[in-house]
C-alpha cells in the first residue's frame, strides 16, 4: 500500500520495533552495534600502525597518517559509547590487535599501492556493514544513527583516498582485494557474536 501525502505516516520508526521472533532486543542490538563497530575501528587503528611501521616516508604514509588520525577520532567515540552503553566488548580484542597490524605491515611490504588497496578493500566492507546499521536503527537512535553515518562518509573518503594512491595498480588487486573484504567480514560477523 503506498501512503498518501495527506495520510499520517504514524509514529516515526523505533529500533527494533518490527523483530520477529529470534530478532535481537533494542538493547541487545545496541550492544551488538556498539561492540562490532568498537572492534572495528580498533582494528583499524590497527592496520594504520601496521603499515605505518612499514611504508617509507612519501605521499602514501602521508595519506595513512591522516586516515589514521580520523580512525583514532572513531575508536574514541565508540570506547565513550561503549562505556555510556554499558556496552559488552568483543572478547576478540587481542587477536584484532596482533591481526590488524600483521595485515597493514604485511600490506605494506607489498608496497604502497598494495597498502591502499588494503583499505579499498576493508572501507567496501565498511561501508556495507555501517549502511545496514543505519538501516536498523529507528528515531529513537538518531544520535547513534548520525555517528555511524558520520563515520561511513570518513570510511568512504578514505576508500576514494586510496584509489587516488593508485591501489587499483597493485599487483594482484583483484585477489588482494577479495582475500581482505573475506576476511573483513569474517571479523564483522565474529565480533557482533563473540
């Protein structure tokens, strides 16, 4: 049925409102958000450490370091929302700290084109996780709404950052890229869990 410009829409949308049986609470989706995305933006940090313990000084460790300021700036604010959330944290933190920045140096030892497209690939993955986030999430989330989607335009200025390193150029970038989305959502689905 399509709704009519003079027909009330109703009360605006809240987060979980429409689960079906099995579905997440509010508070448990909350959770589950809050601690996913913490974990995310750690293993970010991560990553940047990583390839910034590697690539040689130029315009590429130049571009990580500004990109990894900004997923400092993230972490920030989900270790603030994790706190005033009461929020659990993925029991998985230590194996993003030794992961994260194996993948970054590891990335970047294959050179700088491979280090950018190591964040082509894991922003792509971002990206999709945060637009279904903010898909989820009803009026009564706006705040936590507006950081994600905050958050995403960051995550996607720094996927077109890369691409402007030229991470399309480096060697074996369609399975370089592949192997990190995998991987990428690996470690979304087993952080929202564990």
């Amino acid at each position: 049925m399509t709704e009519r410009p003079d027909q009330d829409p109703g009360p605006p949308a809240r987060t979980a409102e429409r689960a079906m049986p099995g579905d997440l609470s509010r508070e448990g989706l909350i959770d589950r958000i809050i601690r996913v995305d913490q974990a995310g933006e750690y293993g970010a940090v991560r990553i940047y450490a990583g390839q910034l313990a590697v690539l040689p000084e130029g315009p590429t460790k130049d571009a990580v370091r500004v990109m990894a300021k900004q997923e400092a700036e993230h972490l920030k604010a989900f270790d603030k929302l994790m706190v005033e959330r009461r929020a659990r944290p993925t029991a998985l933190q230590p194996l993003w700290h030794v992961a994260g920045f194996a993948l970054g140096a590891a990335t970047a030892l294959l050179g700088p084109r491979a280090a950018m497209a190591c964040t082509v690939a894991v922003e792509e993955a971002i990206d999709e996780h945060y637009a279904a986030q903010a898909a989820q999430l009803g009026e009564d989330e706006k705040a936590l709404r507006g950081t994600i989607e905050e958050f995403r335009a960051d995550e996607l200025e720094h996927r077109a950052t890369a691409l402007e390193h030229e991470a399309e150029r480096a060697p074996a970038y369609p399975l370089l890229s592949a192997a990190i989305k995998t991987g990428s959502r690996l470690a979304i689905w087993l952080s929202e869990r564990v």
